[in-house]
C-alpha cells in the first residue's frame, strides 16, 4: 500500500492548480483504498481491486468499447487481430437443439469427410447439441471449429447416427457473398463486413453484373458489422465523384481529419438504393452517411446500430492494454452517428439526438406469425425438403415448384401431428410456398441461389427495388 501511495501522491501534488479538481480526487481515492486495505472484513487483491474494480469501472463511465485487457487478454486480442479464419465450411441452419446442414463448401473439410445438405448434427465432441438454445448453440459451434471435432450425424434412412471427424482449414470467405440480378438490368450485392479486399470485391461483381451499364444496383448492408475501415471507404468511393467528402474524423486529443475520394476516381452511377438494420454498424454506416449526405443512394430498412467512434489500442506496463476511445467519425454535414450510452459521459456538444443512419424509407423486416415461428423453429422445412429430395428430380437452375408439392407439404405436416386452421393456412400459404421452394433450393442448388428465392418476399428488398424503378 506504501508503495502505492508514493506513486499516486506525488503526481497529485503536482496538481495543485488543476481546475477539475484531481489532486483532490486521487486524494479522496487513496484514503478510501487505505482504509479499505484495513479495515475490510475480509483481506483485499490490489490487483483485483484495481484491475476488476477501479480502472473497469472508471471505463464505463465513457463507453463499453473502452476496456482494460490484462497481459493474457492483450495477448489473445493481439492474436485474434493477426490470426486467420479456420472452419469446416459448412453452411447450417441453427435451431434450439438442432443443426441442419445446408450446404457444404467445394473442397472444404466438411465435403471431402462426406457430410451431405440435409444432414442433422446432433452431436459435437460426444456433447449433446439439444442442451443448447439457439444463442448458446452458436457460441458451442464457433468454439468447436477450432480444433478437431467428432461430430455425430442423423441421415435420413440410416438406422443409426454416423461419425464424422473434421480438421479445421483456413477459409477464404468472401466478403461481398451474394451478386445477382434482381430483375434485367437491377443487380443485387450483399456486403457481410468490411475487410481487406472487400472494396476489390465489390467493384468486382459490380462488374460482372453488368458495370456502368446497369439500371439500378441494391447494396446490402443489413447485419454489418463494419471492419476494416479503409476498405468501407473505398467502397463508398466507388459511387461518389473525385473529391467528395466521405467523413471527417474529430476527438479532443486529435487534429481534425478530413478523408475525401481520390483524385481522378471514375465512379458509377447508376440508380443506388442501401439495405440497412439495426445491426448495420461502424464501417456501413460510414459508408451509408456518405451515400445519403450527397443524394447519391436511398437508404431503405431500419435505422442503424449508431456506433461512430475511432477505436486505439495502447500497450501499457507488465503486458497489460487498453482499447480507448479517442475520436468519433462524422458525416460529410458533419452528422455523428454515435449513440449515447446510458450512463456514459460523452461529449455535451456532441450531436447525437439522432443515434445511427435514419433511412429516407423505413421498411421493417418481413412480420412473423405464430405458424411461420412453429415451422421453422421445428426445422419442418428442412425435414420435408430432405425427404422430398429423395423422391423427386433434383431442381436444377430456374427451378419453380410444383403447385402440388405445397399440398404435398400440408399433408406430411398432418401426417406430424401440425394442422393449422384454414385461416392460419390460409394468411401464410404464399409464404410458406416460397419458403418451401427456397429450401428445396438450398438443399440443392446451395444457400446462394436459395436467397435469391427469398429475395422475392423479402419486404426490404423489394423497397429498395421500388425505389431504384420511380
């Protein structure tokens, strides 16, 4: 304690004409901490209470981004910052209790060991995936594909489960993951997170959907993340002229930054209309705020996450770190998009009345009912899918269901003991067809061209269409 003292007491006694009061603070802070140190019921860790209690504490106070990492949590940050992505390439549907295999990648792990679409895991490392919900599932899996695993597998007609043993690899997954046609001319992008290659990526399919010659373009931004943050930039670049302003970067401790598009940038300039959702966040929104500030895109779906902050990273004493905030992003009229934290004390003049990126055309997410919540909680899609499959031709491109494969589905559904009123049936049968039909797909023809069946109910999508074709 004596030695900590002498630490703390000289650096408050230099501050003897500090306007915010710190020598007193440090003062009031080392004689509540020397009295605790003995007097406290129970003897206290000067590690614990300052590394778990006082720094921690004093962190909150300015956002949640701000932490403290001790020497092994630095470490596994500085790990994660520079490691690669590894899996087993398996695209799954997640439900409480059950994983069903959708699609297992060219070449990966997941297809040379012979998992099939359709496949059920119902077990990983001999530990029972009907323990998880649905959060705790995902959490298990992304655990579970960093290592070897034994996964115990239910296939259709098979009288008992099949074992699988799966090695990790390094996977090359794309960023920009969906490219393709709306309607003639009108392309569709999804953009998953920003890294990278992801602005390279971008003008890529851009190109292969037809480049400046297209009618319109939809780009996808719902659910992310951010990332890389030059890379966001450059891929709002691709659609605003040399010059422009993307964002200027402002903090108490920074010089005031001003990032514009590049000299001699030939954008396009197609009709442009954004997805975005309340998991759009960071670099997507960057991008969003710079698209929406010069007229050059409608911003279609819900308002944004709201996080426009500049994180830095400092390697301080015995191998400990701390993430810091120290400066927030604005758009091109100066609009920040930071959200206020309950409880935090952020900037007073810092405009945040209006959280996020605010779309010019709110459109909220497809509505649920109970019986759509029932079937696809229950995973009957896939179970239906499997089993049709098995009969059937498989779809090939440009499949259309059968209009009778619908009333195929809701005999086997009464055949499994679900029998919706005529009513329920009745409110979500164009639903459920489509819904039918892009599982059929997605066993197999693969994910991709499954969601460009979904893309024709998706309310959002077909918002931002509306709005590329006025």
């Amino acid at each position: 304690m004596r030695r900590l003292l002498t630490a703390i007491l000289p650096m408050a006694l230099c501050a003897q004409e500090d306007p915010s009061g710190l020598a007193e603070h440090i003062r009031r802070f080392t004689q509540v901490y020397g009295l605790v140190e003995a007097n406290a019921a129970e003897p206290i860790s000067a590690g614990r209470a300052f590394e778990e209690g006082a720094i921690p504490a004093m962190l909150r106070k300015l956002d949640p981004h701000s932490i403290f990492f001790n020497k092994d949590q630095f470490q596994q940050l500085r790990e994660m910052e520079t490691s690669t992505r590894k899996g087993f390439g398996t695209i799954v549907s997640v439900l409480p209790g059950r994983v069903i295999v959708l699609q297992t990648m060219p070449g990966s792990p997941s297809q040379r060991a012979g998992l099939s679409a359709g496949d059920e895991i119902i077990a990983v490392n001999n530990v029972a995936l009907s323990r998880f919900d649905t959060e705790q599932m995902v959490e298990f899996l992304a655990y579970s594909r960093q290592k070897d695993a034994l996964l115990a597998v239910r296939r259709q007609n098979f009288p008992r489960p099949l074992e699988f043993v799966l090695s990790p690899a390094t996977l090359d997954a794309p960023t920009v993951d969906r490219a393709y046609e709306l309607k003639p001319g009108i392309g569709y992008i999804r953009v998953a997170s920003f890294e990278d290659k992801t602005g390279r990526d971008l003008q890529r399919a851009i190109e292969k959907l037809g480049g400046k010659q297209l009618k319109g373009l939809v780009l996808d931004l719902r659910n992310n993340p951010g990332g890389v943050f030059s890379s966001a930039l450059e891929a709002a670049s691709l659609f605003l002229p040399a010059g422009t302003r993307l964002t200027s970067i402002r903090g108490r401790s920074k010089k005031e930054e001003n990032i514009d598009v590049p000299a001699e940038n030939d954008p396009y300039t197609f009709p442009l209309a954004v997805l975005m959702n309340e998991k759009s966040a960071s670099g997507s929104e960057v991008v969003a705020g710079a698209l929406q500030d010069h007229k050059r895109a409608t911003i279609v779906g819900t308002t944004s996450y709201g996080k426009g902050l500049v994180q830095s990273v400092f390697p301080i004493s015995n191998g400990d770190g701390l993430a810091l905030t120290t400066a927030y992003y604005y758009t091109p009229k100066g609009r920040s998009i930071q959200r206020r934290y309950e409880g935090a004390q952020i900037d007073p003049n810092l405009n945040t009345a209006k959280a996020g990126i605010e779309p010019d055309v709110v459109q909220g997410p497809e509505p649920g009912t109970r019986l759509r919540h029932f079937i696809d909680a229950n995973g009957l899609f896939v179970a239906f899918a499997t089993e049709w499959l098995q009969r059937n031709p498989k779809p090939q491109p440009g499949y259309r269901m059968p209009a009778n494969t619908l009333d195929q589905f809701q005999q086997w559904l009464s055949a499994h003991q679900v029998q919706p009123t005529l009513a329920e049936w009745s409110v979500d049968r164009a639903w459920i067809a489509n819904r039918l039909e892009q599982e059929l797909v997605n066993l197999s023809l693969g994910v991709e061209k499954g969601d460009e069946i979904e893309a024709i109910r998706d309310p959002q999508i077909q918002a931002a269409l509306s709005q590329i074709a006025r």
